[in-house]
C-alpha cells in the first residue's frame, strides 16, 4: 500500500510550491479502461488550457487495457490536449513523477476504494477526483478538490481553480 512504500519513502508533510507562472504540472495514474473516465478528463484539459492563464501539463501513467477503441480516442485527446501519456512506470520513475507533480488527478467515476486518491495524499499531493462512488470515504480528511467526474464543465473548472487560485495547491498539500 501507499503507506508502506517498502520502507523507502516515508509520508510527505506538504507538497511542492507551485509558483506563479511556472507550468501546473499534474499526474494522473490508472488504467486505460472506461471507468477511469481518461476521454473526459482530456477534454476537460483542453478545454481549461483554453482559459488559463498558467500552462497546464498532465502526464497519464497507466497500462493499456484491451479497449482498442478507447486507446485510439485516448492517442486523440491527448495529442490535441498536449498531455504526455506513458504506459509504463518503474517505481522509482513513478516516485519521480510524483515529486516534479504539484498535484495528482484521478478522473475515475466508479470505483471500489481509490488508491491513487491515497497515494498522491501520502506524497503531500493534492488530489482532483471524484466526489462520489468510494472517493466519498477517502476524500473527506482534507487535500482533495473533489467534483462531479461525470461532469465535463466541472473537471475543466477544478483543473482551472487548480491553475489560477491562489494558495489553493499549498492549502490543499498542507491538509
């Protein structure tokens, strides 16, 4: 589990300053699969990079999962979005990513716990996901931003909060 982390990597206090006008870069980890709502986040991306003032990066981290058609429109989105996808992480390069991301998203609108909701808290990451479905039992103690996964307009704005509200990302780490 996230808390173990064989030992090597004990729980962040706070996260990383995103300082204005650099880049908010974010990290999404999970499978290429529908529930894991990938299309709509990267639509959602697009459209809130349309509107920022701040650049927004995203990297997707996740493992193909025999959805050929879903992996085509994902190839799509994120060219368009401009987010970087990456099938395959080691430990060490998904511990990296982590500390180089001011905060983590987790577009999944249904699942039976959340891990990477935890995980991104651990490494004193804020944490955009769903405010239903198992999230509601994970995302309550603090340093999430949690809204409708099922609503476009609603990623897009939380991704924008994200970029342009001040203070925002450290209140969120420091929870």
């Amino acid at each position: 589990l996230a808390g173990e982390g064989g030992g090597e990597e004990p729980r962040a206090t706070s996260g990383p300053a995103a300082p204005e006008g650099e880049p908010l870069r974010l990290l999404a980890v999970g499978t290429w699969e529908p529930r894991k709502n990938y299309p709509r986040l990267l639509r959602a991306l697009a459209g809130a990079r349309s509107r920022s003032q701040r650049p927004i990066r995203l990297a997707v981290v996740g493992r193909r999962n025999g959805y050929t058609a879903l992996d085509a429109e994902i190839e799509a989105l994120a060219a368009a979005a401009g987010a970087e996808l990456r099938e395959n992480a080691s430990d060490e390069e998904l511990r990296d990513l982590y500390a180089a991301s001011h905060a983590a998203v987790y577009a999944s609108w249904d699942e039976g716990f959340g891990l990477p909701v935890l995980e991104s808290l651990w490494r004193g990451r804020p944490c955009l996901c769903h405010g239903g479905s198992a999230m509601v039992e994970v995302a309550p103690g603090g340093g999430t931003l949690a809204v409708d996964m099922e609503d476009e307009a609603a990623i897009a704005d939380a991704l924008l909060r994200l970029a342009e509200e001040p203070g925002l990302i450290a209140r969120l780490g420091a929870e």
